[in-house]
C-alpha cells in the first residue's frame, strides 16, 4: 500500500484538488496550504518554479481523511489505534520496491522544500519519517522530525529527549554516527504509527502493519543500515553525527509561534533513492494536519484513561484552539455528580501536556466551539465545577510556561448538567421536525 493508492482513492471521491498555477517553494506554496481552508482537500501543486517535481499537502488534513486511509470510521478510530498499539505486527522486508526506480548521488537542492514562514531559519522537512537502529540491532525506531537544509548534502535535526534522541545518544557514547533512513511521502498509516506514544523499543512499522491489513513492505537501504517503506516517494540515507552540531531555528511549532534556536545534531546524506516521477510530501507547521498527526493518538490515550473512569466517553478533542495539543474537550455519559472532576483528572494525567481540560455532557459537540461554550455558560459554575491545579509539569510549547521546565498551572471546567439541580433547566430546547418546513428551506436556499 502506498501514498499513491490512497490518492488514487480520494481523487475518486473529489477530494483532490490541483494547483495548476505556477507556485515558488519560497512562501507561495504554504501560504496556500495555510489559507486554502477545506481541510477535507488534498492539494497537489503541478507547477512548482524550478522543478520538475510536484508537490501533495494536506494528505491527512481532516479526520475524516485519516479514517479514510485507516479503513475505519471516527467512531472507531481510537479502538484501531490501540489495536495496533497492542498487537504490532512484523512488516516484511521486500527484495525491493518502487522508492528503488532511481538510486543516485544525493542533492538536497533537487528536492522543492518549502521555507514556510517568514522568520523559517531555512527550508524545512517536515513531513520526514525516520528510521533507526542501535547498534546491536535491538531496538527500532520511526519518527516524525523536522530537518533544516544545510546544503547539498547537510541537514540539521531537531531531536527532542524522547526515542531517536536515546538512540543517537547510545551511539555517541560508542563513539560512532547514527545511521538512518529519510522517507517522505508514504502512506498515512505510517505518519500516524510515526506519530504515536508506544513505548521504546516497540518499531512504529510494525504498528503501521497492523494499521495496513499486514500490507507494509520494506526495502533495506543501499548506504546505510536502516529501512524504508518500499513504495515511498522518496528516501535520503543519511547518518546523524556524534560530533557535530549547528544552530537550529527558528522555525514554526504546532502553536503557531516561533521555536527557539538551539544546537542541533547534523545529518550527513550519503545516498538518495525515489521514484522516477516522485511526489514530495509538504506538510504545514502548525496546520491542521500537524495538529492532527500530532494530537489524533493523544485523544486516543485520553479516551482511554478515561474510559476507566466512566462508563461511555462519547468524543475527545484537541481543539484547533488549543493548537491540538494544550486543550481537550471531552464529552461523557456521567453516573453520579463527581464522575466530571474524575475525567478531568484522568484527562490530564493521560496526556501531561494538557493545560486546560472541559468536560461535557453527550449532548454537546465537541468539535463545534459554539455549543462548548453554551454548556459553560449554562452548566457550570465556577466556585463548584473547577478544577485549578498549580505548579505540575506541562508542555515547553505553551509560550506562557516555564521554558526550561515546562512548569504551569492547569485548569479544568466541568460544564456537565448537575444531577442535584432540575434536569429541565439544563435541557436543550428542541422543534419536532416539520418536512413542509423542510421543503420551504431548500427552496429558499436553492438545494
């Protein structure tokens, strides 16, 4: 399975979308990811200034996109991910694959990566999934991280303390490069296995088999030892050095603000394998596709911890607002007056980056921002229904927290109807349905 089967099937459907205008890398084309505003549409740019390349965007823009690429509904979604969480399958490892057609010297200049904002130290990778081994072969890991273009064949990476960054950090102490493979343009599975909290030691392309019906293949790569999937667009083997390091930043994170600039490991590229007609994969710092990737198995460990808490959570979601990291909205069936301050505690230890949680009742839709805020206004009061919990661990994205240590105050509101008070004060006024009335309507609005 591929990147190309799922295009193939959402072209089908018209959702997607060409940009048949001539666009420069510098700028043009994230500004038209960012203010294009159908989320549910995948760009594809024919017509990239100086290259022959094009461009795809926003492959998993909406949820209903990534459920599409799942073979699942949004009903559903968080029970397929822990499936896959639970129950990793070993992907097969093919003698080779498409990503193989052109196997050549690399040049990071031929590759048509998007400087994104104004303030960008550069242009970025943001769409890269990244492979590696320690050294005894023990221990896998795929990730998402950005890559600044240093040169030709240079790159810097940001490495957070999390799994690639122990992984580099074993190798340094051996005394040696990390090696690793590049892949951009694969299959929204393998983004989202890239992207979920499993525990070190688990390969994410084992939970992307899973997610795939066991249809993942890989190919080893020429330079380096580490793999790749088999029908990815385009692959860069690179090593991560033990010695060198450059400025990073600034550049654009899932906030909407500007990263800071700090020393960063380099990437060494020593080989370059794609398709003959390669799609590059772009990817909008701070979109709706980073929020999602990022966010989406997040939702899924708080619907979770949740879910032991309660009997029935409805929905969870990490608002556009809160950048898809820093605010949830979770909606519950309650039991007894307490079970909303209960969810709200699970909610954040489930996801320690949480700063502000809302609880509500089924009624109310969690995506729609409107109908939040009415049960606030209508359900909750302050000096009964909050929860304020001081000085605890957070997330160094938030600009107003403590950078260094991540430390903040966070804040839980539960807006669900209190069983003490009269259910019909809290209950949302309806009309029966009227079909002539229906009909008028249409009319009136030309359907």
């Amino acid at each position: 399975m591929s990147l190309r089967v799922f295009l193939k099937n959402m072209k089908k459907q018209g959702k997607v979308k060409h940009v048949k205008h001539e666009v420069s890398t510098e700028f043009e084309v994230s500004y038209i990811m960012k203010n294009f505003g159908n989320q549910d549409s995948i760009l594809l740019f024919d017509n990239i200034r100086g290259y022959d390349t094009k461009i795809v965007a926003n492959v998993c823009g909406s949820r209903g996109n990534i459920c599409q690429a799942l073979g699942t509904t949004k009903e559903r979604l968080y029970e397929k991910l822990f499936e896959a969480w639970r129950l990793p399958q070993r992907a097969k490892i093919a003698a080779s694959g498409s990503v193989k057609e052109v196997v050549e010297k690399p040049d990071l200049m031929k590759i048509p990566v998007l400087r994104h904002f104004e303030k960008d130290a550069g242009p970025y990778l943001t769409s890269a999934v990244i492979h590696a081994k320690s050294n005894d072969g023990n221990v896998e890991n795929v990730s998402v991280h950005r890559l600044l273009v240093l040169d030709r064949n240079h790159l810097a990476i940001r490495l957070v303390p999390r799994h690639l960054f122990q992984l580099w950090k074993m190798a340094k102490a051996e005394g040696v490069d990390l090696d690793v493979s590049i892949s951009v343009g694969v299959h929204p599975a393998v983004l989202i296995a890239a992207s979920s909290p499993i525990p070190f030691g688990v390969c994410e392309f084992d939970v992307a088999n899973v997610l795939m019906g066991n249809n993942l293949r890989l190919v080893e790569c020429e330079h380096v030892n580490a793999c790749a999937p088999a029908e990815a667009e385009l692959v860069l083997e690179g090593k991560i050095s033990a010695t060198k390091e450059v400025d990073e930043g600034p550049f654009v994170d899932i906030t909407g603000t500007y990263d800071i600039c700090r020393k960063q490991p380099v990437v060494e590229i020593v080989g370059m394998m794609h398709r003959q007609d390669y799609m590059y994969q772009a990817l909008l710092p701070s979109g709706s596709e980073h929020r999602l990737l990022m966010g989406l198995p997040h939702e899924a460990l708080i619907w979770d911890s949740v879910s032991k808490v309660v009997p029935k959570v409805h929905a969870v979601n990490l608002s556009a607002g809160g950048s898809g990291w820093l605010h949830a909205v979770i909606s519950i069936d309650k039991q007894v007056d307490g079970d909303g301050k209960n969810v709200l505690l699970a909610a954040f230890a489930a996801h320690p980056s949480l700063k502000h949680a809302v609880v509500v009742d089924s009624d109310i839709d969690v995506f729609n921002a409107s109908e939040v805020e009415w049960a606030i206004a209508t359900r909750f009061q302050a000096s009964e229904d909050l929860v304020v919990i001081n000085n605890v661990r957070g997330s160094t994205l938030d600009s107003s927290a403590d950078q260094e240590t991540g430390l903040t105050t966070k804040v839980g509101v539960d807006a669900t109807r209190p069983f003490a008070k009269p259910r019909e004060k809290f209950e949302k006024a309806s009309i029966p349905p009227c079909k002539g009335a229906e009909g008028i309507i249409k009319k009136m609005l030309n359907v």
